[in-house]
C-alpha cells in the first residue's frame, strides 16, 4: 500500500514540502525529486537482504513481525515531516522495511504453506498488496467522490494518507 500512497500524494505534498526545503515547487522539481524519494524507496526495498541474517539469528515470524513495526512506524511519520530531506530519510528507512517483509513473508508462506497451496499463498500475499490501493484512493480529495461515492475530505492534507501505514502497512 506504501507506494501506491506515495503515488497518489506525491505531488500535492511535494507542493508543501519543496518550498518549505527552500526548493521552488516547479513542474521540474516536482518530478526531480519525487523520482529521488522513489528511489530511495526503491534502494532500500533493495536492502532487504539485510533482515536475512536477522531471521536466521531471531526466527522469522519475530523478524517479519518487526518489518511489519518497522515500515509501519516510517511509514507514519512521513506524515510529519518538515522537509522533503526528511522525507527522504523516511522514505529510505520504510523502504528498508517493507522490502525485508516482503522477503520474510514470501520465505514464510513457501516454508508454513502445505506443498499444494504454495503457490495460492503467494498469490495472496502478493495481490493483497494491491487491494490496498482502495483505502488511500479513497482518502485523497481528487478521487474520493468518483472512488468511494462518498463526501471529499478536502480537510485532510494529502501527506497524512500515511497514517494508515501505522499498524496496517
């Protein structure tokens, strides 16, 4: 659900935060470093590996556990942030837990899943992630009428479409 969040308001708080960071919020701008903090996202999605040595050491189920806090809780408080600086830094940080959840959790329905179900336990898991797309569609003020049929929350800021994240991922 994170990046799909990101996604849908990218543009209005980098609109926020770009000024605030001392960056002109241009067209340019707006796509330069929204690009940057996905990819920093993306770089520590990468660094997923280093939950592996944590599983072996903890056990799997307490180290996905723990990715599962870990993104949540960055997730958060990115809407919070001051600075598209910091943003970065959190974007980097949920990145690195999201990525050793995913890890974890594919390792651990091929491993607890019977031989048969393995592989509808994977799709599960992984399209699951897509049904997330519904719950910050809805929350932001440019679709939530056509999306969800219900009022716009023109109140909410787009950047606290991550509260969500805390709890739920």
């Amino acid at each position: 659900m994170d990046s799909f969040v990101y996604a849908l308001v990218l543009v209005p708080s980098l609109r926020d935060l770009l000024p605030r960071s001392g960056i002109p919020a241009t067209k340019a701008s707006i796509g330069h470093y929204g690009g940057l903090l996905f990819a920093l996202f993306l770089v520590g999605w990468g660094l997923a590996f280093l939950w592996g040595p944590i599983g072996d050491k903890f056990g799997r189920v307490r180290t996905l556990m723990f990715t599962i806090v870990w993104y949540s809780v960055f997730t958060f408080l990115s809407a919070f942030v001051a600075s598209v600086w910091q943003l970065a830094i959190l974007r980097l940080l949920a990145g690195i837990g999201i990525g050793g959840e995913w890890a974890m959790g594919g390792t651990f329905v091929a491993e607890e899943w019977p031989e048969q179900r393995r592989r509808m336990g994977a799709g599960l898991m992984h399209t699951g992630y897509y049904v997330g797309i519904f719950w910050p569609r809805w929350r932001t003020t440019e679709s939530a009428a056509g999306m969800a049929g219900g009022p716009c929350l023109l109140w909410v800021e787009c950047r606290h479409c991550f509260w969500p994240g805390f709890g739920t991922g």
